[in-house]
C-alpha cells in the first residue's frame, strides 16, 4: 500500500497508507489530514482540496486536466506545482509521495 505524506498547514507531517485506485483527497480525508476540506467530495468542482506536490513527484502526478485547471485558476496560493488531491489517482508508483496543504486551508 502505498504511503502519502501530508504536510499539514501547521507544519505536521503525517504520513498514511492509502489505497490504490482511490485518490490522494479520499486518503487525506479518511486520515483527516488537517485542511483537506473536500467540499465537493472530489467532483472537481471546488479547490478545498488544494495541495502543492513535492517537486520531485509533478511528473508522476500525471497531467493537469482543463477542469482542474480551472479549479486551479481561483485557489489561493497557486503556485507551479499546485494541484487539486481529488485529481490525483493513487498508484504504486506514487509510493512516498509528499504533498503539502496552504496554510490558508488550515484556518
């Protein structure tokens, strides 16, 4: 099972199991990862579960698709390796991957 780690607004790291096929908001969410609101229960349709990825791991996030990409647009901190958890698919090969939360999801 591969092994995520959040780094929560607060600066708390957590590292959790989570399950392939689901996606890195629904493991974030089952370990109530501080700040992973997930609002919209992962339809893509809010940025509540805005993370930046560890650079070292963009490219094994897969692609930003055009409705992320317009989430992306109005969440607040955007930066390059922005992404939103509810788009990212846990896979093997995600095993270690480190995801940060903004800190304005954590108020």
């Amino acid at each position: 099972m591969p092994k995520i780690t959040f780094i929560e607004p607060d600066g708390t790291r957590r590292e959790v199991d989570a399950t392939i096929g689901t996606t890195v908001m629904e493991a974030a969410v089952q370990n109530q990862v501080m700040g992973i609101l997930a609002v919209c229960g992962g339809a893509c349709a809010c940025a509540t579960c805005h993370v930046y990825v560890d650079a070292a791991w963009m490219e094994k996030t897969g692609p930003i698709e055009e409705m992320e990409e317009g989430m992306l647009e109005d969440a607040w901190g955007r930066r390059e390796n922005s992404r939103l958890s509810c788009q990212i698919q846990v896979k093997l090969d995600l095993d270690g991957l480190q995801v940060s939360v903004p800190s304005s999801q954590g108020d």
